[in-house]
C-alpha cells in the first residue's frame, strides 16, 4: 500500500508497508478530494470509502468515524496529536490514514488502533491512499 502526501516541497509517494520514501514529485499537488457534506462541529476534513466516513474534527479526540455513511458516528483516535489531513482507502475502509503536521499514522482496523510511521516529512496539508 501506498500513500501520496501535499507538502510545501511537492508530493511526496511513501511505501506504507517499508515506511520509506519511494519519490519527490517537486511542486505537484493533490487533486482536491471530493467534498463531503457532513454537519459536524469543527470539522476540518473527511473522507468516505463506501459508507464509512472519517472525519477529522478540531478537538480531542480528533476523529469522528461512521459506518453507516455519517448517520452515526463514534469517536477515535484519543491518542493521536493535532491532525491536518485523514485519507481512507477505496478498497478496504479498514486502512485509515491520519497525518499530523510532519507525522503519518495508519489504522488497519477501520480507527479502533494506530501505528505511527517513523519517517517524519515537511510540513504536511494533504494525503491520500494510492492502492
């Protein structure tokens, strides 16, 4: 599994199972995610794969994530710093990213436990799964 990360240098491509940096797509960005109309407080972004919806909210804990497209939400990720950016995969709603300012986090069971990756990148405002 892969992930792409926005940074202010470009686009970064990262191998999520080695934890290393695969390239440098200098001066690349995302393409915008697909809105996501949710009415949640404090909502800074979000992304859906299905009917699972993480959304990532300005407060402790950070995230708020549904399993049945936004009509019930539970929190998570208690432990997890201040976040930027949260990314889900298209093929398996399981596999969650979460970045913080310059530190990725990845859930492999939909939110309920997460690992930090040891790499640290400049500043980070956006990512997403590459499958």
């Amino acid at each position: 599994m892969k992930a792409e990360l926005q940074t202010e240098h470009g686009v970064y491509t990262v191998d999520l199972d080695t934890d290393e940096v695969l390239e440098l797509d200098e001066g690349a960005e995302l393409p915008e995610p697909p809105e996501l109309e949710l009415s949640l407080p404090l909502l800074l972004a979000a992304a859906a794969s299905g009917p699972t919806v993480v959304a990532l909210l300005e407060r402790r804990p950070p995230l708020a994530i549904s399993h049945d497209g936004g009509l019930t939400w539970h929190e998570a990720g208690a432990g997890l710093p201040r976040g930027v950016a949260v990314a889900i995969s298209d093929d398996d709603p399981d596999y969650v990213l979460f970045a913080a300012r310059n530190r990725l986090f990845r859930s492999l069971d939909g939110g309920r436990f997460w690992q930090a990756l040891t790499l640290e990148l400049p500043e980070i405002t956006a990512v997403r799964v590459v499958d």
